[in-house]
C-alpha cells in the first residue's frame, strides 16, 4: 500500500514536506503524488473526526437497513444514487447481507426528525420494499479513532539511567 | 545504626545516575515536551494481551520448569532461526529471564571469577558495569566514536585487551547512539577473538529496530555475531521481548548460549528468580508465534519517524549522525558551546523540551544528547519546534556570559 495514503488517512493535516521526511522523499515529488491522487478522485476529501456529543449541536445519527427492489439495467446503483442526493444521508453502502440490500448513515437534529425523514422520504420511494431504523447511542470508535479516549502518556519521562 | 558500615561496600560505591536531580524536577514542571523514554509509545498488540488473559482465565497461575515453559523455549528456538539464521536447542540452550536485564546479570555472573576484565565500549546502556563490579569484575570502557559511527573497531578492541580479559560486552544496535554493526564489522570483531577465551555477551534487544539499506540475508536485517564462524561457541545472546513487542512491563527476556553456559546461568537463575512470569510467557508464545506482522508494522513507524526527526535536526543545524538501529537518535549538540548537562538543562528550563544529557551513558557522552522517537510525529513535530528556538536564541549569543 502507498505510504502517503496511509499516512494521510490517519493524519491528513500533515504537510508534504513532514510527509517527505518521513518517507525519506523529495517534498516536491510527494506533493506531486499528492496531487495526482486529488485529481485521480484516489482523495477524495479530508474532513475533520468530531465527537458531536461535547459540543451543544443537537445531534442523532442512526443505521437504516433499506430492502429494494434492483431496477432492470441498472441494479442497484439507480437506487442508491437517488438516495444519496439527500443532505441528511451521510453514507450509502451496498452490502452482502441476505435480510437487506442497502445501508444508510442518516444524520439529524432529534430522533423524531429522523424518524419522519425515512417515513417521508425513504419508505414512499417506488423501489424500497422496507426500512428498519437503528439510532446510535453512544459512539466508542470511529475511523479507528477510539472517542474520549484518554490522550496522557503514563510512561515515567523522567529519564534515571535504566532504559 | 552506621549502615554504611554493616551494607555492602561494593553495593555503597556503586554510583546512582548522576542526572537524578534534573529528571525529578522534570517531574514537577508543566508544559513539557519530553523524547526521553526508552520504551515503546505502543501498547502490547491486543492478540498477545489476550494470549496473557486468556493463561489466567485458564488459572495457568503455577511456576513454570525453572528454564521456562518448553513451548516457549521452542518457540524462541523457531524464532531465532527465522529472524537471525541461529540454531540452539530447546532442551539445552535457552533460559527465559525476567527482562534482558536478568539475562545480563546471570550472563555475567556466570563467566567471571574475581578480577577478570570486562571490556565495554561505551557509549551504552548503564547497566553493564554496575553488574561486573558486583560481580567481583573489573570494567574496562573502550569509547566508540562518530567519525566511526559509534562502530567498535577491531584496533580499540586489541588494545583493551589484556591476559585477565574475559568477556567482551556487544550492545548492538546501540543504546544511546542508533549504531549498528553490520556482517564485514562483526567479522573484523571476530577475527581478534577467535582462537582466544574471551566470550561475547551480544546484547541484541533492539535487534528487530534495524533500519535503511538491508545487506544482509537474514529476514530481521540484523546480524548476530553468533552466526558468524567459529563464534558460536563464546557467545551469549541476550534478547528479549520489551522493545520488539512492545512488553516491556511483561519482564520478559532470555539467553542463548551453548549448553556449559546455560548450564551455569541456569543454577544463578534458579536460585535467584526460581522462574520467570508465567502469565507473561504465555503472551511472549503468542507474540512469537503470530507477532512478525505486528513487529514490521511497529518498525515502520519507527522507520518514519527516525527519518523525520534526524531531517528536523540536521535542518536546525544541529550535527546528528545517522542511527541505523533502537530508536534514539546522538545528535552532536556540543557544536553550540555548552557541555551536554548544561545543554539539556537549558533547553528544559528555558524551552519546555527534556532530552538525556550524553554522558548519563558514559564520560564520552560528552557533546552529544539523546533523543527518543518513540513518541508520535506531533509529539516530537512540537519538540523540534521549540527546539528551533532554542538554537536560534543560542546562535544570536543568548547564553554566553
């Protein structure tokens, strides 16, 4: 795997040149890369991990299993591009699973705002055959970020003589 | 009571570190960045935790045989042949120790008699002179030097010794300086010993930290001293888990030496210890059995943050040669002027960053500083920054009198 991406995909404010000296390159050619994958759609954003629960926002998020119907030429690509034009769909997925075909992450205010959303607008849509909504609670770990976790180094710094 | 007069003598001389005072105020300041550690940033990898837990769930709470469990023993067996190309027997060869710290100690109490000379190039970790003198052993240091790459060479070695010279001390790759030595280096060392009674005690634990350029065919990188010809025979390996894996509060270690050694550490560690930690044993079979993956990932991070943070001190103008193994770099800080005590205590007084004094690893530490990475690139991004400004207020004059 390419090690700019690594890198970025746990880190994406570091710097061309920080990453070029990590990896022993010339910053100019990782910047280069860089760009390139911008352009390639490889990148295709950098957004900020936020735990919504320590700041006043009024925030609920939930898990839609979603049953379609497939449309004839187009699978189930007709569908899930339909769905994912909604702002408050934040993730859209085609999964293996046998009980449904797609899975939504929804965002909004209060759970009754997202409730209504997918009994508006989801459920009535032609090809959805059933909806079943799972709010989260409480979030443990995302992105491989565990949330709250505690960020203090508990190794004695102070340096006697024996490591 | 005069305690002074019923302890022992040779207990009392033995100096504590000298920086003592320095670090226990690092302990009461706020606001500091300090790369002073040597221990990994890493948790123990999960899967050998469990491996730990799952041995008490199981109530696998007795001693184990006093060489430590068999599995074990062969699994370090396997595992010596796969990383390093070395063969020792199970049975006979192997003694699990609490930490490499134990191995050192029965590894030297079991070759000297009173008197005997131990050569040590320094700088290097503490530990091994402390333990020769409580072992009725005299140390003799040999300095390694930059324009050498901090290498032992095979002309100071000839020079140390004398007809009471019994065990050369090898600690590669190199607590503080990064220094490794490669086959053609390790070939010159054996030259001089082969055909003489001078044993080596090859103090490998940061033998899976080996970085840049691999020359050479084992599948670590690292060469072992042991495998070169006619070397087996006088040398003691000593290994252990705490930087590789990231165990370094499991205490886990162990000795590799042909079987009249072994045979000698053996009774110092029965009597001494009785067995090593079993729970502990128990998570080292896993991280044998199923850890390579964990140690390449682990030394790629090193990898990239040894190269980020020699850049951010090269390009602060601060002279640092290039460690190729552990994860410490010796920057050559003795360029602006102060002596290396005073260097780091300026720069932790004044600037917020806690690096070592060179000389906390012998006299001829003097000039340089080490440096840990094993911290996160933001981590030592904000060291070197502050770093900066340090040197840049020491270029304008700020501390010459």
């Amino acid at each position: 795997m390419d090690q700019i991406l690594q890198l970025l995909e746990k880190d994406c404010r570091l710097t061309a040149d920080q990453i070029a000296a990590q990896l022993g390159r010339k910053p100019a050619e990782v910047a280069a890369e860089i760009a390139r994958y911008e352009k390639e759609g490889v990148i295709l954003g950098y957004t900020a991990l936020i735990d919504w629960d320590k700041t006043d926002r009024e925030y609920v998020s939930a898990v839609i299993e979603l049953k379609v119907s497939p449309s004839r030429d187009r699978g189930f690509d007709k569908i899930a591009e339909r769905i994912y034009q909604y702002p408050e769909v934040q993730a859209v997925q085609l999964m293996s699973s046998s009980g449904y075909d797609l899975m939504l992450i929804i965002e909004g205010k209060t759970m009754k705002e997202v409730a209504y959303f997918v009994a508006n607008k989801l459920a009535t849509l032609d090809s959805v055959i059933s909806t079943a909504t799972h709010f989260v609670l409480k979030k443990y770990k995302d992105m491989g970020v565990i949330y709250g976790a505690k960020n203090t180094d508990e190794r004695d710094q102070a340096y006697y003589g024996l490591q | 009571m005069d305690y002074s007069k019923i302890l022992s003598e040779k207990a009392q001389v033995l100096k504590p570190s000298g920086i003592r005072k320095f670090f226990d105020l690092l302990n009461e300041m706020t606001d500091v960045v300090a790369l002073t550690v040597g221990q990994p940033d890493f948790v123990t990898p999960w899967h050998i935790r469990e491996a730990g837990i799952e041995s008490l769930e199981d109530g696998k709470t007795y001693y184990t045989s006093n060489s430590g469990l068999i599995s074990m023993r062969e699994e370090i067996s396997k595992y010596l042949d796969r990383r390093f190309g070395l063969t020792y027997d199970p049975k006979t060869e192997l003694v699990v120790t609490v930490g490499g710290s134990e191995a050192i100690d029965i590894a030297v109490r079991a070759c000297l008699n009173p008197g005997d000379e131990v050569i040590i190039p320094q700088p290097s970790f503490v530990c091994y002179g402390p333990l020769v003198s409580m072992a009725d052993g005299v140390p003799v240091y040999i300095e390694t030097k930059e324009k050498d790459n901090f290498k032992l060479t095979a002309e100071e070695l000839k020079a140390a010794i004398s007809p009471k010279t019994k065990l050369l001390v090898l600690p590669f790759p190199n607590n503080p300086t990064g220094a490794v030595m490669n086959r053609e280096d390790l070939e010159k060392i054996a030259e001089v010993l082969r055909g003489t009674d001078i044993m080596v005690l090859s103090d490998e634990i940061y033998a899976e930290m080996t970085y840049g350029e691999k020359k050479t065919n084992t599948a670590s990188g690292h060469v072992s001293i042991a495998s070169l010809p006619g070397m087996r025979e006088r040398t003691i390996i000593v290994n252990g888990f705490s930087k590789a894996y990231a165990m370094t509060g499991w205490r886990m270690g162990y000795t590799a030496a042909p079987e009249p050694v072994t045979k000698q550490m053996l009774k110092l560690h029965q009597y001494g210890i009785m067995c090593a930690p079993t729970t502990s044993q128990y998570a080292a079979v896993e991280a044998l059995k199923n850890g390579d993956p964990d140690i390449e990932e682990m030394t790629a991070e090193y990898d990239r943050r040894r190269r980020f943070i020699v850049d951010g001190l090269r390009a602060l103008g601060i002279p640092t040669f290039e460690p190729e193994g552990a994860f410490y770099v010796f920057p050559n800080v003795g360029v602006f002027g102060l002596s290396s005590e005073e260097f780091c205590e300026k720069l932790l007084y004044d600037y917020g960053v806690a690096i070592v004094p060179g000389t906390a690893f012998g006299d001829c530490g003097e000039g340089f500083a080490r440096i840990s990475y094993a911290y996160s690139v933001k981590h030592i991004t904000e060291a070197l920054e502050r770093m900066g400004k340090f040197v840049e207020d020491l270029k304008k004059g700020k501390y010459k009198e």
